[in-house]
C-alpha cells in the first residue's frame, strides 16, 4: 500500500498535468496496473500522453521509500 502523502501527491499531479507540460493528459486517473508473467503487482502511478501523443510515465514517491529502486525497475519494464 502506498504512503498517504504519496496519494495526495498522484492524486494532486493528475488533476494539474498541465503544470508540468502544457498538452499533457492522463490515460487514466486511478493507477495504471502492470501485469507480468511472474505473478508480481506493480503500477504506474500517473501514464498520460504529451501533445505528440506519446506515451509520459510519471512516478511519485517519498523520501522514506527507496525511490531510485523503484524507478529503475520501472524504467527497465518500460524499455
């Protein structure tokens, strides 16, 4: 379960993409799940497209989590 600051945070970003890149749209508001052949859970907090229509993946964490793991597993299942 993720950190409650976390949510406020995803839940703040998703509703103000425009914030960060003018033209930016959510996919979808809730997570975006990832399945895999393994069995293991995992999401995408915030998957959006810019104004080329290509796909933005945004990931938030806090301090308390080891955030740099977290990214860098994700990047490499995006690749």
């Amino acid at each position: 379960m993720r950190p409650p600051l976390e949510n406020v945070l995803r839940n703040a970003l998703v509703q103000n993409l425009e914030l960060i890149e003018l033209g930016l749209r959510p996919v979808q508001f809730e997570e975006y799940p990832l399945p895999n052949a393994h069995g293991t859970r995992g999401s995408i907090d915030i998957l959006a497209r810019d104004r080329h229509q290509m796909w933005v993946v945004i990931e938030t964490s806090t301090p308390s989590f080891s955030a740099g793991r977290r990214t860098s597993r994700r990047t490499a299942f995006v690749r």
